[in-house]
C-alpha cells in the first residue's frame, strides 16, 4: 500500500464514521440537544457535509450537552485568550513556508533533454 492508497483509505474511513454520525445525530441527536430544532428536518440535509468532516467535535459538543457539563454561560464566549498569539503564529508561519519553498530546489534529470513544442497544425475545412 502506497502512501496515496493509505490517505484514500483513511479518508473513506472518516468519512465513514462520519456518515454513521451524521445519521445518528440528525435522527436522534438533534432533538435532544437543541429544542427549536425538534419537528424541522428539512435543513437538517444541509448539516451533512459538515458533520462528515466535524464528526468528532459533534460526538463530542453532544456528549457535553447529554451529560449537563456543557457551561450555558460560555457557550456564546470566543476563547480570545489565545487570538494574540495565533494573530502572530499564522502570518510567521506562512512566511516560512513560503521562504522554505523558495529557498528549496527540486533538481531537474540530467539525462532528459528538453523538448521544443510547436503550435498545433491547422486544420482545413
């Protein structure tokens, strides 16, 4: 198994687990959890792509929320404690990408020669 067919096969996994959450939460979960959800399925398609990549954040927030250890108060308050430091983090870190993909160099075979490429041959109707 090449490394190509390890990250297929690990995508269709997630999404699997994903599509298994997804059914769960959409059919069970979600009238337990949020009461102005309860007798509207029509948006409820719409939530499908989101819960297959998020899957683990859904099982978890569901969790939270099933067990009474989800906090009401905080639930609408960002975390701005670490805003600052990502503020910076992100633009650094993608300045060194950026420096390392230039600064790196992919050396091109010696043994294969260039190629001239001509325009197409027109054609005559």
């Amino acid at each position: 198994m090449n490394q190509a067919e390890a990250i297929l096969m690990g995508l269709r996994i997630w999404g699997s687990i994903g599509a298994v959450v997804a059914a769960i939460f959409l059919t069970i979960g979600m009238d337990r959890i949020d009461e102005d959800a309860r007798e509207a399925y029509i948006f409820r398609p719409l939530l499908i792509p989101g819960i297959l990549v998020i899957w683990p954040l859904v099982l978890w927030r569901w969790y939270l929320y099933e067990t009474g250890r989800e906090v009401w108060t905080r639930r609408y308050d960002p975390p701005r404690k670490s805003h600052f430091a990502v503020g910076w983090i992100l633009p650094i870190g993608i300045c060194v990408i950026i420096i390392t993909g230039l600064t790196l160099r992919q050396t091109w075979p010696v043994e294969i020669a260039p190629v001239r490429l001509s325009a197409p041959a027109e054609v005559s109707q």
